[in-house]
C-alpha cells in the first residue's frame, strides 16, 4: 500500500477489516503476529474514539497535522471463511516520502507482492488542485512505477486505486466527478501499468470513516515556520464509526492472489480451492 505520510493508509487498513468482518458471520479476520494486533488494534480504538472527541460533540473534528509513520511497516493478516484459512495477507505500508531514499528496498517488496494499493487523499485532490497533486505523490509514485515495470518480474500485478475520505462527495452525488479527477491526474501512472506492466487497474472509493465527512481545510503554520493545511470534518448524522466500501480493496487483492497461484501452480486442490472461493467473493461482491 503507498501514500503520501498521513493520507489515511493505516486508518483505511483497519475500516477494510472491519468491513469485512461485517460482511459475512462466516468471515473472520485475525492477527498473524501480536505486534499487528497490537498496531492496528490502536488505530482502530483511536478511531472510534473520534466520535467521542469534545470538538465533533461541537460539530467538527480537526485532523490536527501530527506526522504519521515514515517507515516501512507490515501487517500480517489471516481471513478465514467458514473456519477454514482462505489467504495469508502480508501488507506493507509504503509512505510516498521514502520512495526516493531507499529504491532497492521498495523494488523487493514490490517484486513479491501480488497487489499494488494506491491510498488517494481524496479532499486533497479534490480541493487544493495541483497542490492536492503534490500532496498525493503522484508524480513520485509514476516515477517510481517507471522504474518497477521496466522489469518483467515486475509486471502483471493488481494495481487498486483507492480515494479515501469519500463521504463528502458520496453525499453530493459528486463520485463520478472523483472517478474522472483520479482518471486525469494519475493516467500516466496508470498508463504505464496497463501498457507496459501487463496489469489490470481498478478505482475502488471508500468510506473511511462514516458519520463524518470533509468540510474545509485551514492553513496552519507549524513551529518550524513550514505551513500545512489543517482539515475540519463534520457530522453526518450518523454518530459511530461506520466505514462503507472499505473491504473492495482488499477483496479485489485476495481475489487476484488467489486466482494467480492457481494459473502458476495449476494443481487441482488450489482450482478447487479458488472455484469455492470465487462463489464466495461474487456473492460478496454483489
């Protein structure tokens, strides 16, 4: 998963497993190890605690500008379908910060994965124009895309693009608007997967939050003397951490992984295997 420090990444990890696990009784989601329970455990109480903040019982919450995590941080994930393991799930958290220090890293860990996850703040690049562009990476993950496709071990991943933060534009009908937006500002990153890098693109909006939705943003100067913007979320109405949408992602990458050690291993377990769990997801999906 890449994006830029602070876009939301984490906070959208967490609302897809939670969306998941309200999916289906007969899914379950649990921790490969503890300090992954432990991290996204965190969040995910952070996160509910939003909804009790003193400033949202007043209208607003502010996302106050603290830094968020520049490092390479992995989750690992088990999902469960009626008892039985479907998917080991490692993640990596990619910030866009760290895309230009440390090249050889970022080329091993997308050699081995099966899906590339694009988190898109979505009030950024809706509002600040082109500096909702800069504020997104783009030019620093096509860049970075540039150099992974021009290796054939690289190709034929899943690249899922995801805007985050939707509420705002879901309530005003404005989704197509969003769709079309990301379809301009990241073609030439989508270009390069498609046409070189022999892999298929998706655009996958989620709700990470619920009960809140983007209203403004303020300039705020930090102590430093740099400047960043501050954004205030309001009410929606509904008063409770309730992500929507946030388990296509991760569906669309399990779907791919699964569907890929079969076309390389063609064994007759796996086929029957993916057969069972392609019901499963379509029924899901629908």
């Amino acid at each position: 998963m890449i994006g830029a420090r602070r876009c939301g990444k984490s906070s959208t990890l967490v609302s897809m497993l939670s969306s998941l696990e309200s999916l289906d009784q007969n899914i379950s989601v649990s921790f490969s190890d503890e300090q992954t329970k432990i991290n996204l455990r965190r969040k995910q109480s952070e996160m509910k605690l939003i909804f009790s903040d003193e400033s949202v019982k007043s209208g607003f919450w502010t996302d106050n500008g603290e830094d968020g995590s520049s490092s390479l941080d992995t989750y690992s994930i088990d999902i469960t379908i009626h008892q039985k393991l479907l998917i080991h799930v490692n993640c990596t958290d990619i910030p866009g910060e760290i895309i230009a220090n440390d090249m050889r890293k970022l080329q091993e860990v997308s050699q081995n994965c099966d899906a590339i996850i694009v988190a898109v703040d979505t009030p950024q690049l809706m509002e600040n124009k082109q500096k909702g562009i800069l504020a997104n990476y783009v030019n620093d993950f096509t860049d970075f895309s540039q150099i992974l496709v021009g290796e054939t071990k690289m190709r034929n991943k899943r690249i899922i693009l995801v805007p985050l933060k939707c509420e705002k534009y879901v309530h005003e009908c404005r989704m197509d608007e969003v769709v079309n937006r990301i379809k301009v500002v990241y073609s030439d990153f989508v270009r390069l997967w498609k046409e070189i890098g022999k892999s298929d693109c998706f655009i996958t909006p989620v709700q990470t939050l619920g009960g809140l939705e983007f209203d403004h943003f303020e300039r705020r100067k930090m102590g430093n003397g740099k400047s960043f913007d501050l954004a205030y979320y309001k009410y929606t109405g509904n008063k409770n951490y309730s992500p929507r949408n946030c388990e296509q992602p991760i569906l669309y990458a399990i779907d791919y992984a699964i569907h890929k050690v079969s076309w390389e291993h063609k064994t007759n377990w796996i086929l029957k295997s993916v057969k069972n769990t392609t019901k499963t997801l379509k029924r899901i999906f629908s």
